[in-house]
C-alpha cells in the first residue's frame, strides 16, 4: 500500500487491524473538508467511513455503528 494511503487509513480514519483478527476505528476530526472511504474490504465485511469537520459516521455492512466511551469503535470482531 502506498504510503500516503497507509497515513489516511491509519492515521486520519483511525483504522486499525489487531492480531485476533479485530478492526478497530477511532476516526480523528479534519479542520477542513471531509474524507470518505467506502466499501472497504476486511475478512467479508464491507466498511464505509466518513469523516467531516462535524462528526464521524462507521458504517458495516451497511449498519451504522456507536463509538465506545473512547470513541473507539469495533467495526469487525475477533476470530472465533
């Protein structure tokens, strides 16, 4: 993946994959703009992210999810 992509996945959309084989996303706010990421693959799941100067919204597989407390957000699950 080229590394400008890495950085907006990673970094600004907070997209994050865990050794059990979890995603997480903890989104950060843009100052200006907005940043959309749709149809985001990940072990048969399709993810969506979009990110304005107002607000995150997560989407998988078409139903929008809550952040936790942290504002982190569990967007696939660990393995069973």
């Amino acid at each position: 993946m080229p590394a400008g992509a890495e950085a907006i996945l990673t970094g600004l959309a907070g997209i994050r994959p865990h050794p059990d084989g979890s995603r997480t996303i903890h989104p950060q706010p843009v100052a200006a703009g907005n940043i959309s990421i749709h149809g985001l693959s990940y072990r048969g799941h399709s993810v969506d992210v979009t990110i304005t100067t107002e607000n995150c919204q997560v989407s998988v597989d078409g139903r929008r999810l809550s952040p936790g407390p942290d504002g982190t957000i569990l967007a696939v699950p660990p393995r069973s």
